[in-house]
C-alpha cells in the first residue's frame, strides 16, 4: 500500500490540452496544464484490516445480505461519448476544424502511462486528434516550458513566471487554473471548465437519481485534482461538506455521519465498511495500481474497501468501471467545448 | 430579526480601494471591489428561543458558573494599526507616496453606513487617504462602471464585460477576485490578499495560542466575503471544515462536535448555547444591527447568543470588539500591501 502511495507523491503527472485549426495554425491556440498531484501523505492505518472496531455497534458494516446498487459509469461515458463525437463531426463538416488534445507526460509512473492510453483511445473514437510529449521525471521547470510553448502559437500569452499561467483559464479543460478553482468556490460565478473528476462525480449521482441539496457529504480527501474541487461543486450544489484530510484525527467518525461519501485517497481499500452510514451513497475516486502477490499482474483498485461498503451503502461505484470512465468522456467534453469557444461556436 | 436578515439580502456594499502616486498620477492605479453579500436565506428556527430542547444531555448548555475567555479583537487591532502606520510614514518619507482607499457605497443601508464611517476614520488614523463615492441602490452597472473607471487611470486594464473584473487582482484588496479566492483554495499557491474577516478570523485564533491543524471546525454561512474564504483559509491551516449553511438540516448537531465554531450567518443570536461543544473556541463574525425595543437606539449583535455560548466555550469572541476591530485593521494592512507593491518596495 505504501508503493502505490509513494508513487502518488513523488511523481507529476501534467495534461496539457491544444486546440489547433485544421487547416493553418491562425485559430487561438489551445493549451492547458494539470499541475503535480500532490495529496496529503495519508498513512494506512494499523487497525486496517480488522474492520468493527473504530466505532459503536450501530455504525457497523452489515451482514444481512444487502448489496447496494452499483452506479455504473460506463453507459454514462459511452452517451456522452457518442454526443461528442456527434458534434465534433459537425463541427467539421460545418467549418472544418476540429480539437486537438495535447498530453505532457513527466516521468514514468506506470499509472499516468495507463490513464493517458486510455484517454489517447478516447479521443481518437470520438474524433479528437492528440499528440504527448513525454519529458524525463528530472527535467527542469524551463524545458517543460519549451514544451508546453511549443503547443501554444500566441506567445503574447505566455507568462513564463509560472508554469501554469501560461494556459489561459478559457483553455484550461482541465478546470485547474486558480481563475476556474476561484470561479466554482464562488456562488453565482460560471468557471470555463469543471474538473472532470468532479463533474464525473456530480454526474453520476444525479444521473442516478441521488439528490444532493441539503445532503451531508465527506469528501476523504483534498487532492488538487479531485477531492477540493469537487468540495466546492457539490457546495454549489447546496451540500453540506466536510472535507478530510489526513490530518483529520477521526475520518471514520465524520463519514460515517455522511449521507454521501466521496473517497479521493489514493491508498487501496482504506475506508472501511464500518465507515459508512447505512444506505449511504458512495463515490469512489481512488485508482491504485495494486500488484496481485500470485499473478504478479496489476489491476485498479479503489479507495473503498468495496466487499465491506457494498453490504452497507445504498449505492456505491465500482473501480474499474465507475468514476473513471465518466471522467475520461467529461475531458473529451470538456475539449470539445474549449474548441467550440476558440472557434467562436458558443 | 428578519429585518436585519432582509436588510443583507437586498443591498449591495461594494468597496473599491485605488492607490494614487502622491504628486502625480503616474503610478498603477490600485481599484477592487466587493461584490454583493447575498448570503443564504437563513430562517431562524421557531425553537430559538428556548434552549436545550434540541441536542442530547451532553450537549447542553452548562450552568456551572465557568466562564470562556473573552478573545478580544481591539488589541490586536491597535498592534496591526500601530505597524501600518509606521510604514506608510515611511514610506511617506522614503518615496514621498502613500495609499489611497476608495470606497464606493450602492444603496443606503444603514449598517453600510456605520462601516465605511469606520473604515474612514481608521484609514484617516494611519495616513491612508480616502474618498467616498455614493450612488443609489438602482443604479445601472454602466454607472457603476462609470465610478469604479474613475478611479482607474489604466483604462487598458478595464474589462468591462464584468463589473468584478475591473479590478486587477494585484489591487484586489478585498481579496475578492476569482483569481485570489483560486489561489487560497489550491493548496501551494499564494493569494495577492486574502479576505479581510477570514484574516482576522485566523489572527484571532493564533495569537489566542488557539491551535488549528487537525481541529474539527464548522463554519456556519457561507457568504463571499466571509464564511467562503474562512473555510478555504482554515482548510489551508489543515483543519477538517465543515461548512454549514440554509440548507444544512441539522446545524446544531454538526456544530456541537466541532472544536472552534465560526459564525457567519446574518441572524442575531442564532448560534445557541445548546450548539456547542463544551470547550470549543468560538469566532463570531456576526455584525446585526438590533433596535433595541425600549431606547429605540441601535446596538450591534453577533450572531452567537453571547450569554449562554459563554458558560459552555473555553474562548469566545466579544461582539462588538472582535472580529470587527481586527478586520478593518486586515483592511488597512491589505492596503498598504497593495500601494507597497504598486510602487515596487516589496
């Protein structure tokens, strides 16, 4: 647990996205940038495997046959998938042009490699050409510069002072520019894009049918990526959250007061089923690479400890198959949207 | 009550601040501005009279005779003012410049008024220059425009699709810009300023030796200016927020397992005795005009019902002589930071 862990923290992780004209390069060019991922050091904790024993009888996980419903995101990702690909092909019959997704890859973590393959297929069934530059996990702040201007035609916008100012906020599709994280704290304001692990969470609930105004929520979790900016969305959304981190002395006790629980940990199976209020709703946002000690093969894992949450929660998502996919249909959303603002189209 | 409550719905107290060269006007105009404080719709609980009825025993409001601290503001306040006077009298001898706060009231509401009389004569006591404009509570945003372009020279800088984003966020003083309230949610970044009251709010805290990092703290209200930011600003000092607000079912049980309780609702005496934790640390940033029924005079009240929060807290800010003191002098430091970095001595 503590491998997949490490690999969280020490390693960058950067999209950067570009939309480019068909034809020339005279259309305003399109770049963004995820910048490190750096969550909370969140150390497992010792009574991990022994569930029942954190807290009083009545928060315990069930062993009455239930099984919660499992919120699938892949026929989610799949609809907004095709409504994509169905407007990109307009797009280009209509003017000719169509988005273009740049990737900036720093380091050889296995995972980010795994996630950017997935989102390269993505894009190219729904017609979004990419292109990934890969740069070694020790290069300096000034050669991912070069790369991240070698993606964006109008130097004029280039604030070299700070890597992530170079991508304007209307080009920011990953919804990470502080403009953007500003725009969605702020009641009544419109940010240009959302994250997309955030409003893949918010569209999986809804699109099951969960409210969420007046809910309580824990968010374990406050990476920059995931856990804060979905605080504040489900905030906008009238939710009364709470958000953990790993120095919040008693995770379990806060979540297991939640009516939805959303975990962005990155440690494998940390929250427990004795964690969760019974018919809880739960999101689960971790995607660790964890190594089967017999296969030695790799396979996804989530931040919930879904065996034990399945038996307590009303519904929860599985990993794979839950959160992700929605997440890789709101980038290419999201994209399609930030060429449809460059090429005057909204 | 619902009239106070009324009174914060419907009117608009915006603050503009510009920093003027002292002989010439060459120097980059400093201008901000606060957006309308629409906080939720908060209704006061029929109940509210009459405590203990709410929460179990051990919660209750004790009647032991103990006593919390009394977390007063003035000191600090005078410390904060002492310092920014000092260094715009040097500067005054240094560059022969000082700031300037301009302050542009829409509307006449009273408690508006009793403010900006404050802010007025605290700047006057420090050596910042001010200048009032007034325009009625129906003006069009093109004259609003008109007054915020007024006090800005840069006219290259003004964007007037939005009113909000007039003001660059180097001069924002309020720390009200997008931009600011991104870069205090995003964990690393550092904001140009941060928000008056959630400073003062912090201030309070640390020079009371109150500890914050892994406190369990409920922000009740969410307004921009205050509640918002404080639980972004908390957040980043690693307390687990939770941030409560009208559509919150059940205030008083999220606040009684809270150790520092942060008012912010709008409501006179709405935070009940039966509310809180024996031992928590109360802020309350409540500033309601009450007429009182006898004398016919008004006094200020917080949002805390001071008499009973005080037999059960371990420490409590005073309302008036908290928060309030110490965020205007928040103010006056934030405007000097602003004129030092116009005229280049940071």
């Amino acid at each position: 647990m503590r491998k997949s862990l490490h690999l969280h923290v020490v390693t960058w992780h950067r999209t950067l996205t570009k939309t480019l004209h068909f034809h020339s390069f005279s259309s305003p060019p399109s770049c963004t940038f995820l910048g490190p991922n750096l969550p909370d050091v969140w150390v497992p904790r010792e009574d991990n495997t022994s569930p029942h024993t954190l807290l009083p009888e009545k928060f315990q996980w069930a062993n009455d046959g239930h099984s919660a419903a499992i919120l699938e995101g892949k026929a989610i990702a799949k609809q907004i998938k095709l409504k994509v690909a169905d407007e990109i092909s307009r797009m280009k019959t209509e003017i000719g042009k169509f988005p273009k997704l740049a990737v900036v890859l720093v380091g050889d973590r296995r995972d980010s490699h795994t996630f950017i393959h997935i989102k390269l297929k993505a894009c190219e069934k729904v017609g979004i050409e990419t292109v990934v530059s890969e740069l070694p996990e020790n290069c300096t702040e000034n050669e991912l510069l070069d790369v991240v201007s070698s993606f964006n035609d109008d130097k004029d916008h280039l604030d070299e002072e700070r890597i992530v100012n170079v991508v304007s906020p209307e080009k920011d599709v990953d919804g990470f520019h502080p403009l953007n994280i500003g725009n969605l704290a702020i009641r009544g304001r419109k940010p240009f894009f959302i994250p997309c692990a955030s409003k893949s969470c918010i569209e999986l609930l809804l699109r099951h049918g969960v409210e969420i105004k007046g809910k309580r929520v824990a968010i374990i979790g406050r990476s920059k990526i995931a856990g804060l900016p979905t605080s504040l969305l489900l905030q906008r959304h009238h939710a009364t959250v709470s958000l953990l981190h790993a120095y919040t002395k008693n995770p379990e006790q806060i979540t297991s007061e939640a009516d939805i629980v959303i975990a962005d940990v990155g440690i494998p199976n940390i929250v427990r089923g004795n964690w969760i209020k019974k018919g809880a709703v739960i999101i689960d946002m971790g995607t660790n690479q964890v190594k089967d000690p017999s296969s030695q093969v790799f396979r996804i894992t989530g931040d919930v400890y879904f065996e034990e949450a399945v038996k307590v929660a009303s519904a929860i998502t599985p990993v794979p198959g839950g959160v992700g996919p929605v997440t890789i249909s709101m980038l290419l959303s999201n994209t399609l949207d930030s060429a449809k603002r460059a090429f005057g189209m909204v």
